[in-house]
C-alpha cells in the first residue's frame, strides 16, 4: 500500500516540481475524503495539480472558471423542456465530477459561493425540489487567489470550515524553475499521465483511512489543541469540532501514507498547519502561520 501511494507522490512530483510536500499533503486531503483549497497568485500550478491528481486516479474531471457573473445553475445545472419527451429535462451542471476544480472561486458573489456548500458537506445536490447524489469519490480543490487582489470576495467563514485543508504552492527553488523552463510543457506531461490507481485503489485505501487507530492519549492531545485554540487571545473564536474531526482524520490518512496503521504526535504536527490556517485567520491575513507556530509551542504532547 505504501509503495502505491508512493508511486502516485512521485509521478506528480514529476508534474509539479520541488513541492512534495504540497503534493503528500493534497494526496492525504483526497485519502480523508475531504476538499481542498489552494490559495496562491495566478500561474503557481494550481490548476496543473488538480488536473494532474484527476488523471492519475482516473477520475472524471471538470474545471469551472468561477467569475462575477456566473450563477448557482451554471455550477449546479438546470431544467429545460424537452420537446421529445414532453416534459422537463434536467441537465446536469459541471457539479456532477469526481474531482472539480472551482478555479478562482472567491471571484465569484457569495450566492455562487455557497451552491458548493451542501455538495461538499453531504456530497449531493438539491434543485428544483429533487436530491441528486454526487458520483463517489467527490473532491473539491478550489483555488482562490489573494484577497488583496482586486475583484475578489472573502469566502466566509462556514465555507471555509468546508474545506479540509488550505494550502500555498509558493514560488519553485531555483533549480525547478530552472527544469520547468528547460522541460516540456507541464500541461503536455499532465496529458501523457497514465492512471496509476483504480477508482476501486481508491476506495480502497479510504476506507484503510478510517481503520487507522488513534490512542487516548492521541486524542488527549488534539483535544487540548482544540481547547487551546479557543483560548488565544485576538480570535473570536478557536477551532470547531468538525476541525478537530478533519484533523484526526487527516493525520490518519497522513500515517498510512507512511505506511503505519497507528497515528503518532508528528502525524498530527505534519497536518495541522494546513488543517488551522485558514480557519484561525479571521481576517487578519498573514497572522494565522504564527498563531499554529505558537500553538505547537505552547501544547505539550503528553500531559
């Protein structure tokens, strides 16, 4: 199992080069069954790891360019009347994917925002009066870019607390930039991808996910870094409990990428910047990364 999942981190190592750690990490939020958000300037690789991870898994694949004008229909679908079939017909919207890219999502007005909202919680849809279940596996990765760009929405808080993770690619090391301008178009490589893991792999390893065990004292310690979120001072509020449960499911995920059937304090250090960020910021963009730097600091592991 191991070796599989260390096969899939090399191969998009190939795509997107110098952030294998980024990469692990967008690879566990897929194991955790959870979503991702990836906030970054445009041109990083956003878009290419999305891509990349869909091809890989040989999942469907739909990208939805998020815009200031587009509507929950145009995310989620519609009814038309259908000659033929005298009736209402109702076509599916870009929704209907395994993995979706809503690329740019906070350019989009809060209404759009939130169609995503119950897809992503109860993976299903409701239009028109009708539930429509989602395909399984279903992945979100959003991208947003900073909020200090002009024409972007603040995504709010409870669609934030949607998303499993947040990452940032960030700039490549010299030497990778270097081999991305001498090497062939990252798009061409995405495309010759073979699909390395079957939807049933999949599936498979998510739910090899939920038989990880956490200890008592494990989940001690994720209780008093929860505890202690609530406490710092200049926050409104600390983590939620669906938080602290993206977290221990996230470091389970973490541990079998590892190869362990148990989960240990690293696993839980390993994932929890990308778990708290985004939900500790509160609009004070740029403060969280010392927040979870002194929150590590200050919780011991064993009490």
């Amino acid at each position: 199992m191991k070796k599989l999942i260390d096969s899939v981190v090399s191969e998009l190592n190939t795509i997107l080069l110098g952030k294998e750690q980024q990469v692990r990490l967008a690879l566990c939020g897929l194991l955790a069954r959870g979503h991702l958000l990836i906030e970054d300037i445009p041109g990083m690789g956003k878009t290419t790891l999305s891509h990349a991870l869909a091809r890989i898994m040989g999942l469907s694949y739909q990208r939805i360019q998020f815009t200031n004008d587009l509507l929950p229909a145009d995310v989620l679908g519609y009814s038309m009347y259908d000659k033929e079939a005298g009736s209402l017909v109702f076509h599916k919207g870009p929704i209907f994917a395994q993995v979706v890219l809503a690329d740019e999502i906070n350019r989009a007005s809060p209404r759009t925002q939130s169609a995503l909202l119950e897809a992503m919680e109860e993976r299903q849809v409701s239009i028109e009066g009708e539930t429509r279940p989602l395909p399984r596996p279903f992945f979100v990765i959003a991208t947003q870019n900073p909020i200090e760009q002009g024409g972007t929405y603040p995504l709010p808080e409870s669609q934030l607390d949607r998303f499993l993770m947040r990452l940032r690619l960030g700039y490549p090391d010299p030497k990778a930039e270097r081999e991305l301008l001498e090497g062939e178009d990252r798009r061409a490589l995405t495309d010759k991808l073979d699909t390395l893991l079957s939807q049933e792999d999949l599936e498979s390893l998510q739910e090899s996910v939920g038989r990880v065990t956490t200890s008592p004292a494990l989940l001690d310690y994720v209780q008093r870094l929860l505890e202690q979120s609530r406490r710092m001072p200049g926050l409104l509020y600390g983590l939620s409990p669906r938080a602290g449960l993206g977290l221990v499911r996230a470091a389970r995920a973490w541990a079998l990428m590892d190869g362990r059937h148990h989960v240990l304090p690293d696993d839980i250090q390993a994932v929890f910047p990308a778990i708290a960020e985004h939900r500790l910021e509160q609009g004070e963009s740029g403060k969280s990364k010392e927040r979870i730097r002194q929150l590590l600091a200050s919780v011991s592991v064993i009490e």
